[in-house]
C-alpha cells in the first residue's frame, strides 16, 4: 500500500492566493513523495498543477503518482 511506505506518500502543499483586484485568484501546490510523473484532478475539472482565475470558494485536489499512489488536498480562495 501506498501509504506504508514513508517514501510513496504524497503530500501536498500550497498558499492559495487570494482574490486580487481582477476578482480571481490562483492554486500553485508543490508536490512531494511519491514517483513522478504526477496526474492532476482538481474538483474544477483542471488537470494543471497550477490553477488560476479561481472565484471565491473550495477546491480540492487529488494527485497521482506513477506507481498509482495518490494523495489530496483542500483548499480555500478568499
């Protein structure tokens, strides 16, 4: 299993950027762990590693790794 081994997990990080001026705001996660190459979901339909032109709200995001590992995360735009 993926999450027995210390060097497979996944772990996922980020300061989401909050509304600017322009009335959006961006999700840059970093990603650690796991085998690349990394597969992308965010609850918005995006499969980028970055996201961008986010309205207000939560956005949650699964990632994948190579050997089929996968992690995810929470995050708010404010």
């Amino acid at each position: 299993m993926c999450f027995d081994v210390e060097d497979r997990k996944i772990n996922i990080t980020a300061n989401p950027d909050p509304i600017c001026q322009q009335g959006t705001g961006s999700i840059s996660p970093t990603v650690t762990g796991g085998t690349e190459p990394y597969n992308f979901e965010w609850s918005n339909g995006e499969t980028t590693q970055e996201i961008f032109d986010l309205p207000l709200g939560t956005y949650y995001l699964l990632v994948e790794d190579a050997n089929g590992c996968w992690g995810n995360a929470e995050f708010e735009v404010n």
